[in-house]
C-alpha cells in the first residue's frame, strides 16, 4: 500500500475511534468482562499489499548476458548476441487474506496471538533492459509477474492501552513463519526463464490497531508490516537473476478481526 494510502487508513481509524468515544461516555461499557479470560477465538479479514524489497548487484552496469542465459523466444528481437541490466524495480500489487485468531491473555496489558492465515497475492519485476544484436542496441522493458499463496503463522505480543470505555488501542510485534504454495523453485522446466521464489520465509511483524467492544463481539482494525529476513530468490544464472544480490518480501496489511 502506498504512503498516502496508509496515512488515509489512519486518519479513517483515528477518527472512528475518536467518534466512538465521544460518543459513548456516558453509556455501559459492552463486554465488560472479556478481557479478563484466558482464551478468545474469532477470525480476520484482510487486504494486502506484498513487495519486494531489491537489492541489485554492485557491478550490474558491467554484466553481460549471453547464450542460454537469455531468454530469446520472450525478447522483442531474436536473435539476441548479449544483454544488459540497467535496473530493477519491484511493483506490488493488492491481495487478500482470511485467517483464525488464537489469542491467549498474558497479563493487564499483554496478550500472546497465533494467527494462522491464508494469503493470496503477486508481484511483479521490472527490468530495464539493453539488448545488443549486430551492432544496435534496443531498450527493452521486460515485466515478470510472480504469484504466491501464502500459509502464514504469525506469533506475536500484543500490548493494550487502558481500556477507556468501549475503546482500547495497542501495538503489537512478533514473528511470522510462512510457506509459499505456489513456489516454483523445485520445477526443472526447460527454458523457463521467469524468476523463482523459494518456498519458505520467516518475517519480522510489527503494528497498531484499535479495539472496538461491540454489543456481542469484538471489532479490531489494524495496519501491520512483515519484513522478510531472507533472500528468498532462486539463483538461476540467467537475465532475470544474475543482477540480483538479494530479493526479500515486504507486506503491508489493513485487517480487520471479529472475536
């Protein structure tokens, strides 16, 4: 999710919440006993926004692609004598997700959440390319769109500001195991020349949100970061991978949960 859209979502949440507690003042708080059991279950709906986060190789305005390390049949010319990278640029692109919430109280102000989810999403690679045959240069601009269905278990500390009426606030962080179902990396297909993603990655999480204690449930709206801890590019030697150093996952999350 871009910048702006980010700061439009938390201004929406801050608002609702002020509104909420405005005009609530005066009424019962709902659920007054909800936060003092031990385990709560419910479920998320979210929408996502998955990236990469590029990291291209110190002398990419020196290398050389040849041979079978071209991709011919996809290029605009053919044949091509050799190729360079000039850049990289990763675009995202928005998905969804549906997950279980597993919540156990740790304290006051502390909760300990499992939050297994299913999320669906692609991004996409942009090369700026310069191809070389006989002589003439021909720019190029390649797209290579990557798709992932994700088994995501996140564990992760949530911390709950005091509770003021049917309001509470918190921030949270924690780590994320997940599992690409729809990786290719363990494919061999003959001149299949798209970028591969490995199949497993762990992330750093952290995020805010807002509680809302409805008459019967619990309303949370939350934005959350996952940062990806490794290079989950497979290394094929080829136009598309061999200017990359390191290629890592950054998701951004607008959720919304009912427990």
């Amino acid at each position: 999710m871009k910048k702006t859209g980010l700061s439009i979502v938390v201004i929406i949440i801050l608002f609702f919440s002020g509104t909420q507690s405005y005009s609530q003042v005066n009424k019962v708080p709902n659920l007054k006993l909800y936060d003092y059991e031990l385990f709560h279950f419910g479920f998320i709906l979210a929408v996502n926004q998955m990236n990469f986060v590029v990291k291209t190789k110190e002398n990419l305005h020196q290398l050389y692609f040849k041979d079978k390390q071209l991709p011919q049949g996809d290029l605009p010319i053919y044949p091509v004598d050799s190729a360079m990278v000039f850049g990289i640029e990763p675009e995202p692109t928005m998905g969804f997700s549906v997950g279980i919430v597993g919540d156990m109280r740790m304290g006051k102000y502390f909760n300990l959440r499992f939050v297994p989810t299913l999320a669906f999403g692609s991004r996409t690679l942009i090369y700026d390319l310069r191809l070389f045959k006989e002589g003439d240069t021909v720019p190029f601009v390649s797209k290579q769109k990557i798709n992932s269905t994700f088994l995501d278990f996140p564990f992760y500390i949530k911390y709950k500001s005091k509770r003021v009426h049917n309001m509470r606030a918190y921030i949270f962080a924690g780590i994320k195991f997940s599992f690409d179902l729809a990786s290719q990396a363990k494919k061999k297909e003959e001149n299949n020349y798209e970028p591969k993603l490995l199949g497993q990655d762990t992330y750093a999480m952290i995020g805010t949100g807002v509680d809302i204690y409805m008459n019967w449930f619990k309303f949370g709206i939350e934005v959350n970061m996952s940062y990806g801890l490794r290079d989950i590019l497979l290394q094929e030697d080829n136009l598309y991978t061999g200017g990359i150093e390191s290629l890592r996952s950054k998701v951004f999350m607008l959720t919304f949960t009912f427990e």
